[in-house]
C-alpha cells in the first residue's frame, strides 16, 4: 500500500499524543510527527507507537522531537502537509474554554509564528481552546490565508450530540445524523432542523422522534459536554473523541476528499456574517477549506449563529488586538 505525506501534532500531551497515534493507525501517512517542549516527551511516546506497529498493523514512521519555544527542533516539521495545533493548557473543573484565553493565547502565537517558519505550505488545524479565538490567532501570527487554517470544534460537538441522541433512542450512532455550528462554548449553536434519525430503513426528521423538552435536554448536554468530561476526570480534559474529530478532519485534507464537516472557518458572507472564524459546515481538501456551505436553518438557529459570530469577534478582538 502507498503511503505518502506528513501531518504533524504539535503539543503532545493527551490530545495531541492520541491524535498522533490515531493519524499512525490509518496507516495512509509516510510520517507523522508529535512535538512538544517536554524534553524527551515526544521521543518516548514515538518510540511506544512505533512499537504498536507489528501488533496494529500499520508501518507509518512515528517521529518524536522535543523542541523550544523559539524554534528549537522545528525544523522536523518542514514539508508537512497538515500540522495540528495542540499545545496549551487544558481546563480545570468549573473552568470555562474561555479561562484558557491568555496563557493559551502566549503559547499558540509561538507555535504560529513556528509553524509559519518551518511549514510555510502547510494546512493548519487547530485545537487548542478558546478554540474560535485561538484559530483566528493562529491565522493571523502565521500570516497563512483563512482557507489554510481550521479549528476544530464541530465534529466533536456533532458527535456528542449524535451519541446522546442514540444513546437515549437505544440505537447505533449510524442511525443519527445531527449538527452543531456556532462557537465552541456558550454560544454553541446545536441545530435540531439538520437532525434525522434513520430507523426501519426510513429517515425522520429528530423533531418527530423526541418532545421539543427531550431535545431540549439534550442540546443542553451537548453544549456542557466538554465541561461534564472535565467534572468527572478532575484533571485535564476530553481527548478521545476530540482526537478523533481532528483526526477525521487532517485525513479529509490530507486526502483532498471534498467531504463536508463542521468545522471553526473563516465566514465570508454566509448566513450574512462576514470576517470571523465560527462553526458553519466547510468542505475540506488539500488546500484546507474550498468552501463553506450553507444551509437552510430556522429562524431561532439563524439568530443564534449569528448571536455566536459577535461574541466569539469580541472575544477574538481582545485577544488579537483588532
Ligand atoms: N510547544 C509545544 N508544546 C507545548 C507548548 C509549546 N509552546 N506549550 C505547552 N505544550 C504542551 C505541554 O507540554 C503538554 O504536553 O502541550 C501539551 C498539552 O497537553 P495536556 O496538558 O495533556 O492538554 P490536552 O488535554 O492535550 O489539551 C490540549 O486542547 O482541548 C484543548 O483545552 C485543551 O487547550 C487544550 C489543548
């Protein structure tokens, strides 16, 4: 089999290590690199997974490379199609994403102004929370074009919102189709109109299955999702379905698939909001995001993707300067 490419994760602490091992285990990459400023961190962990090789079955090379703030190691990363931003701090219990924003804010700029040195060409996912306000960062300390740098918030948000509906319909995850926009945090924008369950061979609209109150109940899950995996874990945050999400997401680009996801993107126009990244359906491929596609929404959902553009433009104004 062919494997070709590079994708890179940058930070490799939970996320990024099970990202990274979750890129591996495609087996579709030639390389996958994992760095981190933990001296010795990324090796160690590089060394496990190319260990897991003959067991799992893949034959990707896993790279491991400790590297410093001010560019130290980088240039590992050079030719990488696809480079995941991982690194910054996760949440503590009763924290907000949006606590994260000045520590991670010091710490992502670095990484950008890197990644532009070393990977000019690359597409950039990022992950790293206040996720809207950090991928905006990212674009603009890297310098790269919008369509090159995607945050990722979306899929997992959709993920947990199909899980839950299946988990309270007691069918498989396949039956559901659901969706998020809007922001990664308060101002999520869970969008029952898209929801369909599939059951018997025929698809249904959610809103015939469940009461306006159960969907409700679950809408409000999915929006404190993250916060409900943070209050259980004590330490640290959700990695396992936010590693697949971004997984998801750099094998789409690598691949040049033109699949459509939910994803953080820079909004030109659509549902009439304009310069600023938010969770609106983009479809992806080689050269990052080729389009972002609208949809028709309610009204209700309409209002609140737009409540959602101003506040994450707020908050991305404080943060960048602009
Ligand atoms: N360059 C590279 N790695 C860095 C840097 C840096 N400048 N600064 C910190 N790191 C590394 C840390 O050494 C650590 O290994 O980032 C890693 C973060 O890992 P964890 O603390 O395990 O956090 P994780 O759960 O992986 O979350 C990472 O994703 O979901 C978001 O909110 C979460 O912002 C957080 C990020």
């Amino acid at each position: 089999m062919a494997r070709s490419g590079k994708a890179t994760v940058i930070g490799a602490g939970f996320y990024g290590s099970t990202t990274a091992v979750r890129l591996a285990e495609y087996d579709i990459f030639a390389e996958v690199v994992l760095t981190d400023i933990r001296d010795g961190w990324s090796e160690g962990l590089a060394l496990d997974m190319n260990s897991s090789r003959p067991i799992v079955g893949f034959e990707t090379t896993v790279v491991g490379k400790t590297t410093t703030t001010d560019g130290g190691g980088y240039e590992v990363i050079a030719d990488s199609d696809v480079v995941v931003v991982t690194a910054g701090l996760p949440r503590k219990p009763g924290m907000s994403r949006m606590d994260l924003l000045e520590v991670n804010a010091g710490i992502v700029r670095g990484v950008a102004e890197n990644i532009a040195t070393f990977a000019p060409d690359a597409v950039v996912v990022v992950v790293s929370n206040p996720l809207d306000e950090m991928t905006r960062l990212t674009q603009l300390a890297s310098g790269f074009p919008h369509s090159r740098v995607i945050g990722q918030a979306g899929m997992l948000d959709t993920a947990r919102f199909t899980f839950f509906v299946a988990e309270k319909l007691g069918l498989p995850t396949s039956a559901i189709t659901t969706l998020t926009l809007g922001s990664h945090g308060d101002t999520m924008v869970p969008v029952p109109s898209a929801c369909t369950v599939t059951d018997g061979g025929r698809v249904r609209p959610l809103a015939e299955i469940l009461t306006p109150s159960e969907i409700d109940r679950i809408v409000q899950r999915v929006r404190g999702g993250g916060a409900e995996v943070v209050a259980l874990l004590k330490t640290g945050s959700a990695y396992y379905a936010p590693s697949a999400a971004a997984a998801a997401m750099v094998k789409a680009i690598a691949t040049d698939s033109g699949d459509i996801m939910p994803v953080c993107a820079w909004t030109t126009g659509q549902y009439g909001i304009s310069d600023v990244y938010l969770g609106v359906e983009a479809r992806l491929g080689k050269s990052g995001v080729q389009e972002v596609v609208e949809r028709t929404l309610t009204a209700d959902e309409l209002a609140g993707l737009r409540a959602a553009a101003e506040a994450v433009r707020t908050k991305s104004a404080d943060v960048t300067g602009l």
